[in-house]
C-alpha cells in the first residue's frame, strides 16, 4: 500500500459510559467495520431525539443508529481518530473528552457554526442565550482548544448590530484566535464586503484563506457568493485555482482539514445541500492521506467517509433544519422547547501529534 496513503478503517469503541450502547452490539476496542477507498460507508445524521437503541439492521454487529442516538442521549460526542491510516471512532464523556484528546501532545480546536444572530423566532427566539450555552460549553473543557473555526452564518441578515453582537459574545471564548468562513446570510446586500472588513481581513478573493498550525493546513473556502435560493454552493474558478497553488507544495503526508459554509459533499441537491463545484477541489486533495472537511449551512450531524476524505457538518448553536427531504423545504424547524437544546451544539476536533490523529467530537448544548 502506498504508505502516503490511508484506507479508512472505522472503529467503533464505547468507554463504558453508556450500557444502553455496549448492550447494542458495540465493544471497546473492537474492530467492527472496515471500508475500502472511494467507498461511502455511512451518511446518517444525529438524531435530535436520542433516547433509545434501534436494531442493528446491517449484520456486521454495528449499531450506527443506535449507536450515535446512544452518543445524543448520553450527552456525549463522537471522536474521530485518524491514526497510522486508520480512522477511528469512539464515544467519549465531556469531562474525560479533552483530557483524553492529546495523550501524546499536540492540540485541540472548536467549530462552531450558523449562530444566526438575529434571528428571533419560534425555533429559537433566544439565540444569543444559545451562542452563549456554546461559549460556555467551550470554556469548560478541561483544555482550551488553540482556536475556534467559525464556519459561517454569524448573522441572520448581515446587519452591522448583529455581526457586533456576534463579535462581542465571541470575545467571551477561552480560545487563541477565531477563525471564520462566510455563510449566505453574512454576504447579503454587499458582496460580502462588511463581512470580510470585520471577520476576513487577511483573507483573499472573497473571503479564503489558508494556514498550518502544528503541523496541519487549514484551509478556509468561500462557496456562499451569488448564492440562489435552493442552489448548490459555488467556489468559481479563481478560487479553484487559489486551491491547486495552495497545496500543491504541501508532502502528501500532511494532514489537511478543509472548512467552508456549504457542504463540499452533495447531501440533498434539491435544497441545495452540496458544492456546485466541489468535485474540482477535492480532485486537488487525492495525493493527500488524511483530509477532513469540515461544514456547516445544513443545521445537523452529517457525515461520509469517501476515499481518504472525511466529511462532516456540525450543528447549529440556533436552530435545528429537518433531515434531508423529510420536509418540503429545508429552513428552521421547531421542535418541543425541552429538545431544543439536543439538536444544538458544537464540534471538538483533535489531533494528536506522533500519531498523526485527528478526531472530531460532536456535542450537544443539552446539560450545557
Ligand atoms: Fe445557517
């Protein structure tokens, strides 16, 4: 095997946390399901109901639904793990998630996504109180991650007060820097000019961006610009070829994590649920062994595991959208005022250095 590149391997393991899931068929550290390349092996969202075990419906003794509804109910998220090759996943408690994220080093970071500023109604008409449940989410892990990655819709209508409203809230975070992408409601009336004034200022074109931390390159796209309703996200061609010079120097070995509003991976192209052009851009990461990418824009736990690449979207910190098609048209959807706490959330992502690990933890505002 082409040792630069890796073949996903998923693995299911539960800490012992949640009996309710080690009772549905998962093991610590069982290996339970294997995938090859070019492969989709699992697109399934994160249930906002979370309170019981399904049936394991694909006779490789893996519980998916029930295992990620275990994940919701036991207020918990799901790590990641890319190491040696092998991506991992695994359940992991709040109060023992960060310390077990960096045994060996290397750091920890937080996407948060679609804080909709401004909005204000009935799916959440407090959603600064909800930002805030997330800050405080992030100022109690027991390490503070090096950065936030912000993937977009700060704003509900682009307005000065709601983008100042974000930006205060946000300098309340225990975190080195913010990192932001636009979402379509940042980019409304302007081009995105006020945005990029305030939250893109080192940035190129219309808003994206590139950096390495600790041995890791980030890269920030834009594919919100001229967005129409119900239409796919477009990166365009100055964008695209930005994209080709920016990794064309990196070694194959580094790993890569690729954040933007709008799913790269085509989720529901009948809500507009995917990347017009995406194809083109991850072309550009085949060479490459570990890429993940990060989104958001679809409000809901979404993820795939394609070749060497790992897709995944986070929550809201605002409001909930339905699961693709299960409505006749995506937007917020209100849910009993108890739930509304277990549909919003944040994403812990980590990578352990020496081990070439990166890991994403999903997790829930309820108990927040
Ligand atoms: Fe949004």
């Amino acid at each position: 095997m082409d040792p630069e590149r890796f073949i996903p391997e998923i693995i299911f393991l539960v800490p012992g946390i949640n009996p309710g899931c080690v009772r549905s068929g998962l093991q610590t550290n069982s290996k339970l399901m294997k995938n090859t390349p070019n492969q989709i092996t699992e697109t399934r969202p994160l249930a906002g109901d979370a309170d019981q075990i399904d049936p394991n419906l694909e006779n490789d003794g893996v519980d998916r639904r029930g295992f990620l509804k275990c994940m919701a109910w036991a207020g918990t998220g799901m790590l990641w793990t890319i190491s040696g090759g092998v991506l991992a996943s695994k359940i992991l408690s709040p109060p023992n998630a960060a310390a077990a994220d960096n045994p060996m080093g290397g750091f920890s970071f937080v996407q948060i996504s679609d804080s909709h500023i401004g909005f204000n109604k009935p799916a959440n008409t407090d959603v600064i109180g909800t930002l805030k449940q997330a800050i405080a989410k992030i100022n109690a892990l027991p390490a503070a991650p090096d950065f936030i990655l912000h993937t977009g819709d700060l704003s509900h209508l682009s307005t000065p007060e709601e983008f100042d409203a974000l930006d205060q809230l946000l300098k309340g975070v225990k975190a080195g820097r913010i990192f932001y992408v636009p979402g379509e409601h940042d980019v409304l009336n302007d081009n995105g000019k006020q945005y990029r004034d305030r939250f893109g200022k080192d940035s190129k074109g219309d808003g994206w961006y590139s950096f390495d931390h600790k041995g890791v390159h980030f890269i920030g796209l834009v594919n919100v610009m001229n967005l129409k309703p119900g239409g796919l996200g477009f990166l365009g061609h100055d964008q695209l070829e930005w994209l080709e010079d920016d990794v064309a120097p990196l070694s194959a070995s580094t790993p890569i994590v690729v954040f933007a509003h709008v799913p790269l991976w085509t989720i529901y192209p009948d809500w507009g649920w995917g990347t017009d052009d995406s194809a083109q851009a991850l072309s550009y990461f085949k060479r490459f062994g570990s890429v993940t990418v990060l989104n958001g824009h679809i409000h809901q736990v979404q993820q795939k595991i394609e070749g060497g690449v790992s897709f995944h979207t986070a929550m809201s910190t605002a409001f909930p959208q339905p699961q693709p098609g299960a409505a006749p048209s995506p937007g917020p959807m209100k849910v009993p005022a108890e739930k509304l706490r277990s549909v919003l959330g944040l994403t812990s992502v980590n990578y352990i250095q020496g081990a070439k690990a990166l890991a994403v933890v999903d997790s829930t505002l309820a108990g927040a």
